[in-house]
C-alpha cells in the first residue's frame, strides 16, 4: 500500500524563495508562487519573478514511499500564511499534505489550499553555462533581498559572492553546496552612461577635490 505523499520541506528555502517570488501586481500571476519539484530522492524549491531567481535541492531519502514524480506550485501568500503559524522551536520544515481527495489541495502546515494552475517556467534555461567575470549592472533593490537571503538562509553577508557574467545572468553563491540565486543584469539608465572620466570628474568636483568651489584651496601633506 502506498503511503500518503507527505513531505517535509526545509524553512529555510521556502523563506529564502518567498524574497524572490513575483508580488501580485505582475501579470504572469503564476510566479506569485513557490515550485517544488519532486525528482527521484531530491525535492527542488524554486522561485523566480523574471529578474532574480533562487533555488534549493534538498534529500528527501528513499523510505518515504511515494516513488511518483511530481511539480506543485504553491502560492506565495499561502506559503507565507504557513510559514507566519510556524514554530521553528520544534522543528525545521513544514510538511507539505496533498493527499486529499481533490488533487489540487494542499496542506502545508496544516493550512489546506489549492495550487496555482498553470505551468511553472523551465528555470532550468536560464542557469548559466559559463561565467565570465564581465562586471555587471544590477538593481539595487535586489541587493536588499542579497542581504535578506544570507538573513534567511542563516549565512554572513560576507559569505554571498556574486559571480558577474556580462549580460547573462550573474550567478549568486551563498557558500552552501544545496542552493543558489540568480540575478539577471540591466542596462544604466540615460544619466548614467557616461564615461569612467566623466564621471569621476564630476565626483571629484562634488567632493570639492577640484572645480570652482574646492575644498583646499591650497593643499597641504597634513590635509585629509
């Protein structure tokens, strides 16, 4: 007799992807959601608002008696809602439940919901098949979910490194072997594209270390 698919996904991940899940004024509302694919002895969780993406492969083992294979897309809010009545003084995962009747509940920690319909994205396209150190430009409101990340994942900042890639996407490490995120670059804006030279001429002009209004009119070896 097969046993019920139950399933115990690490908080960490699912912390981790609910940062880079798509908010709900996008149009493509199936990426307002967590996937997790089941493959063999491993279960994937991944998450993607187009731009930056996260996943994590975790062992499930061979002794928990489901041998099918399968995708379920989770909604973000859902996942939230379970993660908020979690109390990781007991334990480090939630169980995910779909053993129901219907085919498309699900029960993660107890709170029953219907996956998201629809068919998640093939990440697997856009993970990189060579770095090549080009640096990059990136948005810098996704440096707050960098940091948040390390924060979820329990990692020191200093331990993320983002490997540049030109205009494909950039790999981000966070020194464990089970995860990874990726950020995919932008172009500057107008204002910005202007030379090194230009640029640092402005600077030093600002900084009063040159231009009409400098700082030290005549500098001195003692002058900071």
């Amino acid at each position: 007799m097969t046993k019920k698919p139950v399933f115990e996904l690490n908080t960490s991940f699912l912390k981790t992807a609910l940062l880079y899940a798509a908010d709900k004024k996008d149009a493509r509302y199936y990426m307002e959601s967590v996937a997790i694919f089941k493959r063999n002895d491993h279960i994937r969780i991944v998450a993607t608002n187009g731009h930056i993406l996260f996943c994590a492969l975790q062992s499930i083992g061979v002794d928990h008696g489901y041998d099918q294979d399968f995708d379920k897309v989770l909604p973000a809010t859902e996942v939230k809602r379970a993660l908020t009545g979690f109390n990781k003084n007991f334990a480090s995962a939630l169980a995910l439940d779909f053993s129901g009747p219907d085919s498309r509940k699900i029960i993660l920690n107890g709170f029953q919901f219907d996956e998201v319909e629809g068919t998640y994205p093939d990440t697997t396209r856009v993970v990189p098949e060579k770095i090549s150190d080009e640096i990059a430009h990136f948005d810098t409101k996704y440096l707050d979910v960098l940091q948040k990340s390390c924060k979820a994942l329990d990692v020191a900042t200093n331990n993320a490194k983002i490997h540049h890639n030109g205009n494909n996407p950039a790999l981000i490490s966070f020194g464990l072997d089970n995860c990874f995120a990726l950020f995919m670059p932008v172009r500057p804006g107008v204002v910005h594209n202007k030379t090194h030279d230009k640029v640092l001429s402005e600077v030093r002009d600002l900084a009063g270390c040159t231009g009409p209004a400098a700082q030290y009119s005549k500098k001195t070896k003692n002058a900071a």
